[in-house]
C-alpha cells in the first residue's frame, strides 16, 4: 500500500463493482478510508441488494485501511447526505468524492417512456448533484476537498442513450460550475470520461445493441471494433485516484479521457467560428443574414446524420 492518501476519507457511488468499485481499492491502496456505496440494484435501476457493497468494503479493509458500506440511493436527496454523514461521523470528516453511480435504460427516441427518461436523469444527474451538496459544505469549511465525477462520450452524442447522454452532458456542466464556486475554498471538482469494460458496455444485452447498431448502418464494423475492444476499469483507476490527491490541487474544472489505452484532456466548449456585426447599426437579425454567415460559420462541418437516400429504383 502506498500512502498518498494515508489520513483522507472518501465516498465512492456505484463502489459495488466496475469502475466505482475499481476506484475505491485503487483508493484504499493509497491509504483512503472509503465509503463504499451501492444500491446494488440492475444495470436499469432495478433491484437491490447489499452483497456488491459488502464485498467491496471487505477487499478495502483487506488493504489495510477503514471502510463501511451504504446501501442507498444516490437520487434519494436524504439518503446521499446520509452517504456524507456516514463519513464524516465515521471517520471524522470528507476529503474525497468519487461519483460513478449510474444506470442505463437504452431505448431510441422515439421509442423512449417518461419513466425511462426521469430515471436515468434522476440517478446520473441529480445523484451527482446530491452528493456534491452535501459534500460542499464540508468542504468549504475545512477549506480542502477532490470531487471527481464521472461522464461518458454519449455527453457529446450518441445513439440509443439520448437519456443518458443528456445526463452526462448536465454532470459536465455541473463539475464546470462546481469547479468554479468551490475552487476559492481549496475544493477541486473534475470528472473522467472513461472507456471500460463493464456490465454497463459489455453486457449481453449491450453488446447484442452494438450488433443492431452495425446491422441497420449506424455504427461501421471499426466503430464495433474501437468499442468493443477496451480493458478493464482496473487500468484507469489510478486517474481518479490521482486527481483525489493533494498533487492535484492545481487541476480543476477539467474533463479528462480515461481507459487503458489512452489518457486525454477534454477541452472546454467555446465558440470556434465567430460573425461580428455592428448590431446598432444593422438592427435584428434577418433570416437572409442568417443564411449568408452560414456556409463561413460552418466551413468543414458534415452533418454526422444525414437523411437517408431514396432507393432511385422504387
């Protein structure tokens, strides 16, 4: 066990297995005490048990440090501030915030329910948000704090997932912000963008949604390939667990490409083409002046989805 997070507490979400269980012994072997939390339910949300949990707080005490398990929902506002209170009251206080909860109910649009929507926004999105603030005010108090949150490639666009892409892009959005309104208290919020093998990518059902994707055209067999061949969430964790100690304290409000085969930086979105005009002069925007600055604004765009062609034949 190493020790550059020998004396620091951390909560980890989804810390019953894949990446969140990954990070809390690549944690725990840096010295944290961890709060493993799981709800120990389905890849949908369904379910519960507190087995994932437990197991994950055994192989944590089995490295040498203190850990307990929490079992409830990150989307319940009450029962993720009993997921920060248990750390604080257990191990004296909150250093570390590691979010990786997540569940993924893939349908397309319009094939999407209401129920589908809510939840995954609900478990993603204002899971991170509850554990965030109930964390912030211990961390502003004691001036110190690592938040790393967890988003995906579908925050840019994706198929089958517009629920879950729509959260992850709100939990990018959200650590900006967080990044922003803690970093003068000494609190760093960042999150990863990793690509694992997990029964979230690579389950049966996943893996049989992939194949339909290459079957009707969406995805190219190399698209296939890149996705489907990654390693394990073992060979990323020492990222989060970096960006969870005190070296990292000058990296914050960032977005950091996470796998076994890469490590990358997110930039931030900003404008890439601009059109200035003297509005006081000019006046409102007219349509033909929208169609004018159209072909500059967009100079080497291609349309990532264009309309299907018409078979000439029919």
């Amino acid at each position: 066990m190493a020790d550059r997070l020998k004396g620091r507490n951390a909560v980890v979400t989804g810390a019953g297995s894949g990446i969140g269980k990954a990070v809390s012994l690549s944690l725990a072997r840096e010295g944290a005490n961890v709060v493993c939390c799981d709800l120990g339910g389905g890849i949908d949300g369904k379910g519960a048990s507190t087995t994932p949990a437990d197991q994950t707080v055994s192989e944590c005490k089995a490295l040498g440090v203190q850990a307990v398990a929490a079992y409830g929902s990150v989307a319940d506002f009450k029962a993720a501030e009993a997921m920060i209170k248990t750390c604080v009251e257990k191990f004296g206080r909150i250093d570390i915030l590691v979010n990786v909860a997540g569940i993924d109910r893939a349908k397309m649009l319009w094939n999407l329910s209401e129920e589908d929507w809510d939840v995954v926004i609900s478990v993603h999105l204002k899971g991170t948000f509850n554990t965030i603030r109930h964390a912030a005010p211990f961390m502003r108090e004691q001036k110190y704090g690592r938040i790393v949150n967890t988003i995906s490639e579908a925050w840019v666009g994706t198929v089958g997932h517009c629920n879950y892409g729509a959260a992850k892009g709100g939990i990018a959005s959200l650590t900006y912000a967080t990044a922003w309104e803690m970093g003068k208290y000494g609190v760093t919020c960042n999150a990863i963008c990793p690509r694992a093998a997990t029964r979230m990518t690579m389950g049966p059902d996943v893996l049989a949604g992939y194949k339909k994707r290459v079957e009707s055209g969406l995805w190219t067999k190399e698209r296939y390939d890149e996705v489907t061949h990654v390693a394990g969430p073992d060979y990323l964790a020492a990222i989060p667990t970096y960006l969870a100690s005190e070296a990292a304290g000058h990296v914050n409000g960032c977005i950091f490409g996470s796998a076994g085969a890469f490590f990358s930086f997110w930039a931030p979105a900003r404008e890439s083409a601009i059109y200035n005009r003297d509005w006081d002069n000019f006046g409102p925007w007219t349509v033909d002046d929208v169609e004018k600055c159209m072909p500059n604004l967009l100079k080497g765009y291609v349309n990532p989805a264009p309309p299907e062609k018409e078979d000439k034949k029919k």
